[in-house]
C-alpha cells in the first residue's frame, strides 16, 4: 500500500509541473492581451470575456471537482493574470514606487527634502504684499531657523476684484528678502508663459491646487530642473495628483514634491478636509516627497498644531504654513494666517524649534 502511495505522489509530482507550466504559458498569453489592452486604452477587467471562459470550462468540466470548485479554481487563476496584467502598466510610470524604490530625495541649495531627512517647514505670507511685510515676514522666520520662504506674487483668487498678488514686483521682493535672510525662495507660478521670468528670481516653483491639471503649464514646469511643489487639486482623487507629478516627471523634471492641501468635501467646519491617507498612500505608492500644507486643508489657526502633528505621523516630509506681520489685514487669507507670537507658539507646540535647530544655533550660537 505504501508503495502505491508513493507511485501516485510521484504522478502528483509531475501533474504539478505540468499544471505550473500551462499556467505559466497561460500567463504570458494574458500578458500579451494585456498589453495590446493598454495600447487600445481598454481595461484588462472585463466581466462578460470572464463570463463566456468560466462557462465553456464549466460546460467541459468531467468531474471529480463540482461546479463552485472549479468556478473558484479557475477565478483565482483570472484575478492572478490580471494583478499581473496593472503592476505591468504601473511598472512603467514614473511616479511609481515598483520602477524606482529609492526614495526620492529633492534638493534646495543644503536643504534636503523627502526621504529620512528631518521635516522641513515652508513659512510665510499668504501673499507678498508689501517691501516691509515681506522684509520683517522674512526676517522673522529665518530668525526661527527656517528655510524655505514662502509667499505669492501671482495669487489664483476666486473673486477677480480682490487683490491679486503685485506680478513680478512681488517676485523681485521675495528674491530679495530671501537674498538678505538666506532663505530659498517658495512661490506660485500660474501661466506658463511666465516661466522664463520665474525661473530668474525663484528657488521652488508651486503649482496650486487650481492648477494641478493645467497640463501646458505641467509641461512647461516639466521642462526645467527647478524644484516644484505640486499641489492637489480641490477635488481631485490621489490619481489624478500622481499624474499630474507624472506629467512632470515625464517631461524630464525629477525634482518633484507633492503637497496634500485638503480636499473639498460636504464638511464645513473647515475650509477642506485634510486627507491624511493621501499622504500616506501618496508616499506607498511613489518615491517623492509628500509635504502637507496645513493652512489650506483645515483653514483654521486653531487646528494648525494638531494637523501638523497628523501630517508629520503619516510620513509628511515637511509642512507648509502661512505667517504674517498683522493677519487682520492681510490682503488674503486673512482669518488663517498666524502672527509672529502665534508662530512661535506653533514651533514650540510642535516639536519644529528641536527640528530646526540646527540651522537656528548656526545663525544665532544658542
Ligand atoms: C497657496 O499656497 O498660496 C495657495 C493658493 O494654495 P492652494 O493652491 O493649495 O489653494
Ligand atoms: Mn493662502
């Protein structure tokens, strides 16, 4: 009996391999359909294709395994050619973690952003608005040891009578406040027709939220090396972002950041909704990256600390946040930037003084 046992275990055994290779074979079939599938566009899903296969192997099926048996057998062996078929596609994207595993790690002059880098913090008025505003905003936050200065020049505004930003003047401040305090330069850029001209005066370009899927501004952004922080869009889904930094990538930019701003949902109590999965997935699924913007998300000065703190425990590479001599007249944004006292505070509440002293006891030798 013994015997028999081990005669039958050794057909087993060769049944297995032969089972291995036609479903190997099988897969490198599907593998073609596949790619002739992304090449139409089409999905590699398609229900009624599964349907008409699971129905001629029922209709052939002798037994010993009943219907459900093999119906199961056979839709695990699908679902395998399929995940195949998407880490196919994904391999070849840019953006994707399954290409480049490394973490992608942008440089601004010494400061370093992404990857085990300490978190950097973006500070600085919503918008530039005046030499003294700038100058003092600028000096402040350098005086805090920050690094990368922020501050609009050309601002996205929903009502076209409110102040929109002073163009290149504002760029011609910013440069030169960052010039005088030492500090990299953070502003948006709306138009591609504007490159050559930021590209003069500016250290980071920022796409805004309202620009994310402005592909001819994407790709004229893409045509340079300038560090570029891409915000998400107001309502766009975690893909459409990671295209969006696709398109830049792809157009030979690899010094790409990602910037979670808040998302528009029915919620009302806050401007929009922090999505902190988005951070998280955005840092799974890609090498680059991942900033928070905490003023913008949550719109509310009281929140600042606890969206930063959230943002830093997802794996946030750094916090963008809006700072301003006197918030009650700011020309925008005006109920969410914070004063030079709440700022400090913000440092202290964080933990961001301990992050940022290295550069502060450079500058100030405590
Ligand atoms: C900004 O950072 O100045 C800004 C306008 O942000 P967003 O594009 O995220 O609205
Ligand atoms: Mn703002």
């Amino acid at each position: 009996m013994r015997e028999k046992i081990q005669s039958l275990r050794k057909q087993i055994d060769v049944l297995n391999i032969n089972i291995l290779e036609l479903l190997s074979e099988r897969a490198e079939v599907a593998e073609r359909i596949g790619e002739a599938q992304t090449t139409l566009g089409l999905s590699h899903y398609d229900p009624a294709r599964e349907q008409e296969m699971l129905e001629a192997i029922v209709a052939a099926n002798k037994g010993p395994f009943d219907e459900p048996t093999v119906k199961s057998l056979f839709k695990q062996i699908f679902q395998a050619s399929m995940q195949l078929e998407d880490d196919h596609d994904k391999k070849k994207y840019l953006t994707s973690r399954t290409l480049d595993h490394e973490d992608t790690v942008v440089r601004v002059g010494d400061v370093h952003i992404g990857s085990n880098h300490s978190p950097v913090l973006i500070a600085g008025p919503c918008a530039l608005e005046s030499r003294e505003q700038v100058l003092l905003t600028a000096e402040y936050v350098a005086s805090k040891g920050v690094t990368l200065f922020r501050g609009g020049a050309f601002k996205p505004r929903t009502d076209p009578y409110s102040f929109q930003g002073l163009g290149e003047g504002g760029l011609r401040l910013g440069r030169e406040a960052c010039d005088q305090y030492g500090l990299k330069f953070v502003t948006e850029i709306m138009d591609p027709r504007d490159i050559g001209m930021f590209i003069e005066y500016v250290d980071v370009l920022q796409i805004g939220a309202r620009n994310m899927q402005n592909f001819m501004l994407l790709k004229a952004v893409g045509n340079t090396d300038k560090p570029v922080i891409l915000k998400r869009g107001l309502s766009a889904t975690i893909e459409e972002w990671v295209m969006a930094a696709e398109y830049l990538l792809s157009a030979g930019n690899p010094n790409i950041i990602l910037c979670e701003r808040g998302i528009r949902t029915f919620e009302k109590y806050t401007r929009n909704t922090l999505d902190v999965s988005a951070v998280a997935l955005a840092k799974l699924e890609t090498h680059l990256p991942v900033l928070v913007d905490v003023v913008h998300s949550g719109g509310r000065r009281d929140l600042l600390v606890a969206l930063t703190k959230a943002g830093l425990a997802v794996g946030a590479d750094g916090i963008m946040i809006e700072v301003h001599p006197n918030p009650e007249v700011a020309l925008s944004d005006n109920k969410q930037q914070i004063d030079f006292d709440t700022f400090d505070r913000y440092l202290e509440e964080t933990g961001y003084h301990k992050k940022l002293s290295i550069k502060r006891h450079e500058v100030y030798g405590f």
